[in-house]
C-alpha cells in the first residue's frame, strides 16, 4: 500500500527557492564571491534557478548572472557506491572554486550521507574558502553531523515515508510529496 501527501506546491517551491536566494546574498553580505554547486541530478536545475535569483536580487536592472554555478555528480564519492552502481556523470564548474564561497544545492536533505561524498567530491576541484548548504527540503534523521545552512522547509518525516521532489526541468512540474509505504526499507533511501 502507498499513500502520496502533497507538501510542497509549485508556488510553495518557488517562494522556497526566492527566500534561500536572499538569505544567500544576506548572509554572505552579496554574491561577489559566492559559486553555487548543484549536486547531481535534482540540485543542478535548483541552483541554476538560484542563479537566476540571486542575479535579479544583486542585479535587478540588468539582469546579468553575478553567481557562477554548476554541477556536482557524487556518484564515485559514495560510500554506498557498490550498492547503488549508479553510472558515473559529469561535474560542470563554470570557474575556479578556491578561495570562494561555494553553496552546495540539493533537493532533499535526509541521513547527510550525499552532503559528505559531495564534500569530499568538491575538494578534487579546489580548496573554497567555505561550503554553505541550501535545500529544499530537510526531513531530518541525519547520520553524519551535518546542518544545512538555507532550508526552504523543514519536514519531520519517519522511516517509513520517502520524500519526493519534482521539478519541472526534469518532470514538467514543481512539487514535493511524501510517499508512504508498507515496506520501511523501501521509502527511506532519500539519500
């Protein structure tokens, strides 16, 4: 038996990912320094969009893009990597991350386990001044000690319920869902 919960609309996502935006240029007092890294595959699309916001929010009249993103693929730095056998992709940084600010993009944020292979990935590329997180969703139950820094929203799940986002670069629609099944083992590999 599987039970779907809408939690997320394409409105709720999109107000989610313009508040992430200016707390990014808030926090780190403009985006002159700032690099966004996608991870692979759900976190490209939203840090391009971040992209495109943060570009509307320090730059309103010219619309030009101040923050270089790019995409992460973490398939090799998992340490679940031979259970998955996911095929390996590849990561696109649009410029040099050493010395910058790079926030890290991801859909869902679960047992950490993806933030450390991305990490880890991430350093093959440069040394950063610092690595920020944003997501979209934090569903909590972390394994490893790590705190996203921009959250769009905060969702209590149990072990039992999987969290699915969709985007419409790569589903035709905006939406997050919980999906709950009889079968635990199968609903929790959000990450």
């Amino acid at each position: 038996m599987t039970n779907e919960v809408s939690v997320m609309d394409a409105d709720e996502v999109r107000r989610a990912l313009t508040r992430i935006a200016h707390e990014i240029v808030e926090r780190n007092k403009g985006a002159k320094n700032v690099v966004l890294v996608g991870i692979l595959r759900r976190g490209a699309p939203l840090a391009a969009r971040l992209a495109t916001l943060i570009g509307r929010i320090e730059n309103a009249d010219s619309g030009a893009n101040p923050v270089p993103f790019g995409d992460l693929d973490i398939a090799l730095y998992r340490d679940d990597y031979g259970l998955r056998q996911a095929p390996a992709r590849t990561t696109h940084l649009q410029e040099d991350i050493t010395g910058k600010t790079v926030v890290l993009v991801d859909d869902v944020l679960f047992t950490g386990r993806s933030v450390r292979a991305a990490i880890t990935a991430l350093l093959e590329y440069g040394r950063p001044a610092a690595v920020q997180l944003a997501v979209l969703v934090d569903r909590g139950h972390r394994e490893l000690p790590i705190r996203a820094d921009f959250v769009g929203k905060n969702l209590p799940t149990s072990f039992t319920e999987r969290v699915n986002v969709q985007l419409s670069e790569m589903d035709g629609g905006d939406d997050a869902v919980t999906i709950t099944k009889g079968n635990s083992s199968e609903a929790q590999s959000n990450d």
